[in-house]
C-alpha cells in the first residue's frame, strides 16, 4: 500500500487539524471546515483558529442518511475579508489549472486538493501524444476533467447537479480550455447506455459518494452499486490502452476493498497501485483523505 501526498501545491495548505475540523490555505484565504477523520487534539488554540480563519463552516445536524437521502447541510460564518469567490492555481509540469472557488452549503467550495496526485498522473499518460478519450464519473467540477484536457484528450464529464457541471465549465473557461463535453445525467444510468452503444474509452475516472441523488431522483449508495459500477467500467475501456483511477472517501472503506472490488473485475492487475491519499499538517500530523487506486494497460 502507497501514502501520497501532493507536492506541487503553492496556492494549497493543510495548516492545522484536529477536534474533527481542519484548517486550510486556498490562495489567501482561510478556512475551517469539518473533518470526521481528525480525531487527535488541535495544534493551534481555538482563539489562534478564529484569528487565522476567514470563514468557519458549521453544519447544521438533521436526520440525515443514505436511505432517505436527507444530506448534512450547515452555513459558513465569515469575516468581511471574504469573498463570495476566489480562484487558485494549480502546476504541473506544462499543465495550469485554475480553479474558481466559492463557499456551499454542504461545505464544500469546489475542489479537492488531494487529487492533484491524480490529475498528475491523468496528465502524465495522456500526454504520450495519442488522442485519447476519457470518462470522468461523478465529476463534480472537473479538476480531473480539467487534466485530462490540459493533456489534449477527448474528455465527457458526467454529473448529476446541473449546477455543479455549470461550475466545473466556469472552472474549464477560466483555466483557458474548451470543447469538454458535458452530460449531467445519473453516472450509473450513463455507463450502463454507453455499455449499450458499444463506446470506448482509453480512461475512466471513477470518484463516486458514499450517497447522492441522481437528476431524476435516483438513488446512489456506494456499497449497493459500486461492483456493478466497475464491472461496466471494465467494458467500457480499451481492452489494449488504458487507465482506470478509483477514488473513495467513505469511513470504513480501505484501500483494500478498492483491490478487491477491482480484481473482481480484472484479470491482469500487474500495473495497479493501491494505498491513501494525505495531507501533512504543520504540527506534523498526517490527515487521510481517502484512498486511491490506479492501473493502466
């Protein structure tokens, strides 16, 4: 199993964690926002956390569950030196990202900055010179999307909240990119007409919730529907060039059930890896961001 943590990050920084909260760098600004896995003691003081932040998210609690599909909701209290909007930049190698921020009622605020290890290595297997074509499920606003891209790959981006792919094209003008292809559709929907169609692709990106709701009500629960998520992914790539990247951030969910679900599916794992991805703090302290795996062919 392999820890990563991303190291191009300028306009990114994990400053504190701890008490189920984290506090974070995005350009200039500073935010604290909750964090289930940070159960170890704080660093910094709470009036030093108030002094630092610009904004704090509180969520607000509720009934909420996978089965009635009723998700967390809170609000943000922040100083007048926030904004309603920011964007940040990313760099790697030829690739400049650009992503344009904001703050939402579930906390988060448009990009998930461990995943820049998987945007390096998006970008490093399309950039071979080929024309490749990819698939990014569950895409939220697109840093993968953005990548691949950046790389000059044919890109579909799928995601069921009209708003958020509204989002991620934002975030796709302001990085100076066109033409992805934009489909807000439920992802299991999606995959299983494409496997329909006979469609294939040279990579998929698959960064599914734990829960969620499709456009037309539909249901999303990881543990009911990833199997046969992978199982139509398997169908849907290029059976001699490819890459498949899976992305979980759920409590409970290791490393080891991604190989597990994956080699289900696929005979030759000889180029898999496997492990977390994580954030170091200033105080030292490792913060697991989920768990990842990937393998090309």
């Amino acid at each position: 199993m392999k820890i990563l943590t991303p190291k191009h990050w300028n306009d990114y920084e994990l400053i504190d964690s701890g008490g189920l909260e984290k506090l974070e760098r995005f350009g200039k600004y500073v935010l604290a926002r909750p964090e289930p896995q940070a159960v170890w003691s704080k660093a910094l003081s709470e009036k030093e956390w108030d002094t630092i932040s610009n904004a704090r998210y509180k969520r607000i609690k509720g009934n909420d569950s996978a089965k009635t599909g009723n998700f967390e909701k809170g609000d943000w209290i922040r100083k007048s030196t926030m904004p309603d909007q920011w964007v940040i930049d990313y760099h790697y190698k030829e690739m400049t990202l650009k992503f344009r921020l904001g703050l939402t009622a579930f906390g988060h605020i448009g990009v998930f900055p461990e995943q820049a290890e998987n945007w390096n290595y998006i970008y490093d297997f399309l950039s071979q010179g080929s024309k490749f074509k990819v698939l990014n499920l569950f895409a939220y606003t697109g840093g993968a999307s953005l990548a691949a891209k950046a790389a000059g790959a044919d890109v579909v981006h799928v995601d069921s909240v009209k708003q958020v792919v509204t989002w991620a094209h934002e975030m796709m003008d302001t990085s100076g990119l066109k033409d992805i292809r934009w489909v807000v559709e439920d992802a299991l929907k999606f995959v299983r007409r494409e496997v329909k169609r006979g469609n294939q692709y040279n990579g998929i990106i698959l960064d599914p919730p734990a829960y969620g709701r499709g456009p037309e009500g539909e249901k999303w629960i990881l543990e009911d529907y990833i199997d046969e998520m992978i199982g139509h992914c398997k169908q849907l790539l290029n059976p001699n060039h490819h890459f498949f990247i899976l992305s979980l951030y759920s409590m409970g969910f290791s490393s080891l059930i991604s190989e597990s679900l994956v080699q289900s599916h696929f005979s030759d794992l000889s180029e898999v890896e496997a492990g977390e991805l994580y954030f170091t703090d200033r105080a030292k302290r490792k913060l697991p961001l989920g768990t990842f795996l990937r393998m090309i062919r």
